[in-house]
C-alpha cells in the first residue's frame, strides 16, 4: 500500500489512517466534527498527496487539453486554473479533475487519486506530449478555511487568488500552489517536494492550522454540494445530469460531444438534486428518495451536515424536479421528511 511522506508525522499527530484507493491514509486526527468546525470556522490542513497530479508538456499539450477535455481551456490564460471533465463517448464522466495552467505549453492536470493513471495515459498517447507524474516525487497539502489565505500568507510570503496559480521560494525550494480546494472555504493547495513536505505541513500547523483528515474533507465537500467521482458522478452520468453544465462548452471539439449536444437537445431523465432532511435521520448512499411531485431516485452522497445538525445528501431524482419540493429520504424502512435546497447547505 502506498504511503504519504507525511505518514510517520501524521501519526505522531495522531492520525487514524485508512485504505484510501491503495493509499493509506489519514480519515481523522482527534475527530471529524472538531476538524470539520475548524476549516469552517479558521483554517483547517489536509495531506492530500494521494490525489492525481502529472505535469503536461510539449507542443501538443493545448490541442490535448482542448480535445480530451469538455471546457474550453481558451476561456482563460496561463496562471490560472479550470474545472473541467474527460468524457467518454457517451458523455459520461470518466474523471472531473483541475487543470493548472502554468505556460502556453506547460499545464498541471489533477485527477482525482483513482484515475491518475487512466487520465496520464490519455495524455500520454499524443507523441508531441511530454507527460511527468508528480505523485512519487510530491507532497500535495491542502490550507482551507476563511483564515486560510491569511496564514498562506504569514508562512510562505504570498496567497494564490481563488483559480490563479503562483509560484514561491519558501527554504530555498519552489513550492507550486494554486486557489483551489474541496471544501467549499477559501485556501490554497500547495505542491513541495517530499522531502520538504513535512516541515511545510509542521509550520502551518504551528501557525494555528488543525490537522484534518479525509471523514472531514468528505463531510465539508458534501456540505458544500461538491459531487465526489464514484458516488455522485462516474461514467454512466453526464455533465449536464449532474449539474455541472458549467464546466462545458459545446463551442469546441471533445470527445462525448456530440453525445452531450444531443442530450441538451432532448432534455434530461434525471438529475443530480440537493436535499436537507426536516425530520432526525441520516441519509446514506442508496437509499430510496421519493419526491411530492412524484420523482424517485436515490441518494448518492448523504450524511449529517456538522453545521445545520440535520441529515443533507444529493441524489438523483427522475423525472427532474422543477422547483423546490417536499421529499422523503427512506432511512430503514421509515420516510424521513425533508425538502429540496440548492448547496452549498451550510450557507443557505
């Protein structure tokens, strides 16, 4: 099993690790909910190096980031970063990942930690393409919480905006980082060298950060209404059934375009649909959602929100619903009321 650089650190933190995508890594430290209130409330640091990440170079690198990819990379410019998805033929979802764009022929692609190796390969088979994995070589952290870009700041001299890449010397080593994060809180992640990837995650947390594992990272990412490749998307659903019609653009040439255009044009089956539970329950992935308007689905993501202390979840719910409704989540074998709400939920 793979293991962080950080893992002998993080146990003297007192991590409890788990098997995440062969990786050992940590789901809390003291306990999710006090993790989960702090990235909320100041700041939070997460060892994310599990996660995908490849340097993608070479004369062809625009072309394939344009054409293996479903937004249009010419909506920005080098020094920032986008959202965006590889699809199938079909158009469904083979991994929803961020592209950081460092120079006009140079990128960093993020997969998320199951895909690295399906997504590098893909770009790997243009023969103009110099692909480089940074996994082995890395340690990838994540400072989020809304004292996050303030303490970015204090330990390493700058703050990336939210979406911009930036470079720093911080110890004589470049640390690459970019305004990104999973949590649905401002912050930044930062990519070091593994051997310096320890001192870096000690002076955060020495700065005032708690150390979070990934139970938080998932509570806070569903909070926010962020779907998670495996549960809420994967290759049998769509961009456009999970919301995230955002993050395409039909104005250039991908692979499942045509089968995304089509399906714009018929209209949806179903949808991804946010939910918050009225009554005391906690929604776990599969189980039965029926609607008062008459739709039916299931849940794909649920549990108890830390900050409204009630069940949410996504799921979904066909045909679409049209607008806010009452719905029941069936939680062994009794229908727990709730309503449909529009994430993020801690906010609304």
């Amino acid at each position: 099993m793979n293991r962080s650089p950080l893992h002998e650190l993080n146990g003297t933190l007192g991590a409890r690790f788990v098997d995440f995508g062969g990786w050992e890594m940590p789901v809390q430290y003291e306990s999710v909910l006090g993790e989960h209130r702090a990235v909320r409330n100041s700041v939070g640091i997460f060892d994310v190096t599990h996660l995908g990440r490849f340097e993608l170079s070479g004369s062809g690198a625009r072309d394939s980031v344009s054409k293996l990819l479903c937004n249009d990379i010419g909506k920005i410019e080098p020094g920032r970063c986008q959202y965006t998805m590889m699809l199938n033929e079909h158009g469904g979802i083979v991994d929803d990942l961020i592209v950081w764009w460092w120079e006009p022929e140079l990128f960093w692609v993020m997969p998320n930690a199951a895909n690295q190796d399906r997504v590098m390969s893909a770009f790997d088979e243009h023969p103009t393409n110099e692909v480089v994995d940074l996994q082995k070589s890395t340690v990838f952290l994540a400072v989020q919480g809304p004292d996050a870009p303030a303490l970015v700041e204090k330990v390493v001299g700058t703050t990336p905006a939210r979406f911009r890449t930036t470079y720093v010397e911080w110890h004589g080593v470049d640390l690459a980082m970019a305004g990104t994060g999973y949590t649905g809180e401002p912050g930044a992640e930062i990519c070091v060298s593994s051997d310096m990837g320890a001192s870096l995650f000690e002076t955060f947390v020495q700065g005032g950060a708690t150390p979070c594992g990934l139970g938080a990272r998932d509570t806070l990412r569903l909070e926010a209404g962020l779907p998670l490749w495996g549960e809420d998307i994967d290759e049998s659903t769509t961009p456009y059934e999970a919301g995230l019609d955002f993050a395409v653009s039909l104005d250039h040439d991908f692979i499942g375009r045509d089968a995304l255009a089509a399906q714009r044009e018929a209209g949806l089956d179903r949808k991804l649909t946010g939910f918050v539970l009225d009554e005391k329950g906690i929604p776990r992935h599969g189980y039965p959602v029926a609607t008062a308007g008459g739709g039916e689905g299931t849940v794909t993501s649920g549990n108890l929100s830390p900050i409204l202390d009630t069940g949410v979840g996504l799921g979904y719910i066909a045909p679409p619903p049209q607008e806010a409704e009452e719905m029941y989540v069936t939680i062994r074998n009794r229908e727990v009321r709730g309503h449909l709400a529009k994430p993020p939920f801690h906010t609304s």
